[in-house]
C-alpha cells in the first residue's frame, strides 16, 4: 500500500442500470491502511431528486475536493425514464454512459462479478438482486472494503433504500 | 502518534480522554500534567494531539471561531455544526501553505430535543477524514481503545461502564505501550455540560522474582572436585 492515496482509506462503490431503474451501491468501511476506524462510512450522495453521485477514494476529499477521488454519478428522467450511469477517474476522464461502473479498491473484483450478473433490461428487483451480489462477494475479497453494503434502488415513482450485511470483517 | 485521546459515548454522556505526557527527543517525559481539551462550546469540547505547534494553532483558531459565532448571533453551534466547521478548516488548509498535523476528536451533548442522537462523537484525522462511533481514539492507543471498545462497548452504556473501560484500556497501554501514560486526564460532557473526573492511572505490574535456578548454568551442576 505505502503511500497510494487512492487506496488509504479504502471503499467501493457500483452503479448499474436495469429497465427505467438504476441503481448504486458502495460499502462502509472507513480505515487508515489496514486498520479499520468505522463501519458507518457510506459513500453515496443525493445530489438531486433522482440524481445521485459516489465517491472513492481518500476520504477528506469527499464533497470538497475532488482530487483523490472516482466518481460515480447515476440519474434517471422520472418522464422518460431515461437512465443515466457515468463514472469518472480523478482527474476528470468521464465514461460514456454505460451499463455498469465501478470505482474503488475492489473495482475490478466487482466488475468481473457485475459483468456476469448484469441482463439487458432487468426490473427494479432484478436490479437489486445483481446490484448487491455483485458488492457482497467482491468486497470479500478485498481487506480494504466491506463491514456492510448500502444499496439505492432509483426508479420513476420512488427510491428504495437497502442495508445489507454481510460478512463483519 | 505518541499521544493518546480517547472518546467513549455513552447513553447521554460522552466520556474523553487523554494522557498528560508531554515527551521530547523521544525518550524525555517533559510534563505530566499537559492539557489536550479545547472547548469549544458549553456543551462540545475537543481533544487535538499531534505536532505540538499545529496542535495548539489550529485548536485555537477553531475553537475562538466558534466563540466568535456565538457573540455574534447569539446563540451557539451544535456539536454537528462545530465537528463539520472543523472539518472543513481542517481539509481547507490541507492543501494551503499552512496545513496542520493535528488529529481531533470532537463531542458535544446536542441541546436540540428533537435530535435523535443527542451524545455526539466524531474523530477527525489530519487529512481532514471525519467520521462518527461510538468509541473513537487517534495515536497507537488506536490500537488498544478500539479494540477493547469492539469487545465492551454496547446499547445504552451507562457513565461506570464506559470508566470501566476506559481503566481497561488505560491498563493495558500501561502494560503494552512503551511510552507509559503516568496520568490520564478524564472529562464527560453530557446535559449539564463538560466536567472533569479524577485522573485515571495505569494499574502497577507486578512481575513475579526470577527464579533461583536460572542462576544457575551447566559448570555448576559439574562436580570438579572429584
């Protein structure tokens, strides 16, 4: 680890999206290296009534700085439908808008397992269902992420807020 | 990293603590009685430990700040209010000429009713991380207040419990830590305000005599008279 800002504090986030539904998850460990200082450190956002933002990184610059971080931006239009999923690297290289992102320490762990449960035009609950397997078993494997997932479900009408625990280590 | 804050919360209480050494050139106990709590308002006090300079600097810039808040619109900040105040300022200045190396622990009793939470502890590093537990602590007693807040600390904790743990912890890094905590200052804040406690002391080690026999060696048990 040594001084890699990127992965001092640890953390994940995940955003996917499914038919006039998106959603996006992150865990909630805040350490120092490879001690962990809390479990209640969640990484999501509202920005807007149906836009919502996740940041991973070094965690003093959440929300007032955006250097040391990725990003993960979700949106729907609640007329259209219309759902929106960019990510963005720390210094501003923003995806197209994709299917499936993700940022953090265990990203790449949480793609391989996102890639795989993702279907084309899934329903809220399906959503949900890929959205949080894909974080609970990738955060397994990574020491700098975990101690429970948070999990925003937006679709037109309302959002769905879920914690899920999973393993306490 | 030497210096020890502690912050306990309990039900409606916060307990603080911190130890009054003051060390120098690393193995020179300059004080034992230093001060590391900077009030910040009637009912929300900080602990800073860290360079000893920036320590000061900043804990009196944030706390005078905050007092100036209060004379001017006379009422004063929550302890919320007060920790994300000093957050702010503490990752400001991060990236500035002047960035201070001085980790913080914040809390407050809230005097909002309506509040759910009304004990509040945050733990601020020196990068500007904020977070909020129940049992917080900067320094390698990190190490030690941590863990044996995992172990002990639980739902509804009343004012002896948390000084029951905290004496554990206070023991334990009187066993384990090579920089020995002589004295350790405990306060509480909780409705009625912030109080000092009595100082807490490491509990003495007794260490049993070594034996006879290790004095002895192997030529000993040899008979050369024969």
């Amino acid at each position: 680890m040594g001084d890699d800002m990127m992965s001092y504090n640890g953390g994940v986030a995940l955003a996917m999206k499914g038919k006039e539904c998106v959603a996006i998850a992150c865990d909630k460990r805040y350490g120092v290296q490879n001690r962990t200082i809390a479990t209640n450190f969640t990484k999501i956002f509202q920005y807007g009534d149906y836009c919502f933002v996740s940041f991973c990184g070094l965690a003093t610059d959440r929300r007032f700085g955006p250097y040391f971080v990725f990003s993960l931006v979700i949106g729907l239009d609640p007329k259209t439908g219309e759902t929106f999923v960019y990510d963005s690297d720390n210094i501003g290289a923003i995806s197209d808008n994709v299917n499936l992102a993700t940022v953090g320490t265990a990203s790449d762990y949480i793609f391989g397992l996102g890639e795989l449960f993702f279907k084309p035009n899934m329903n809220a609950d399906e959503l949900f269902e890929a959205t949080s397997q894909s974080l609970l078993n990738g955060v397994d494997r990574d020491s700098a992420s975990g101690w429970g997932v948070l999990v925003y479900v937006v679709e037109k009408d309302k959002v769905t807020v879920r914690e899920l625990k999973g393993r306490q280590d | 990293m030497v210096e020890s804050i502690i912050g306990i919360r309990g039900k409606d209480f916060v307990v603080l603590a911190q130890d009054a050494n003051t060390t120098k050139y690393g193995i020179l106990n300059m004080k034992f009685d230093t001060n590391r709590l900077f009030k910040l308002s009637e009912h929300c006090a900080m602990l800073a430990a860290g360079e000893p300079g920036d320590v000061v600097q900043f804990s009196e810039y944030v706390g005078k700040n905050i007092q100036l808040y209060k004379m001017i619109n006379g009422i004063e900040l929550s302890p919320y209010a007060c920790a994300n105040f000093t957050r702010h300022e503490m990752a400001t200045s991060l990236r500035s000429r002047n960035s201070f190396l001085a980790n913080l622990i914040v809390a407050g009793y809230s005097t909002n009713e309506h509040d759910q939470q009304r004990a509040q502890l945050y733990a601020i590093d020196y990068l500007g991380a904020m977070v909020t537990s129940n049992v917080v602590a900067h320094g390698f007693c990190q190490f030690f207040a941590l863990a044996i807040g995992d172990r002990l600390w639980k739902e509804d904790l009343t004012v002896q419990e948390a000084l029951a743990m905290l004496q554990t912890i206070v023991n334990e890094m009187g066993k384990r830590m090579a920089a020995y905590p002589h004295c350790v200052f405990v306060r509480i804040i909780d409705a009625k305000g912030i109080r000092v406690l009595d100082n807490m002391y490491p509990e003495k080690i007794i260490v049993t005599k070594p034996s006879e026999l290790e004095l002895q060696t192997s030529a000993d048990m040899m008979d050369i008279h024969s």
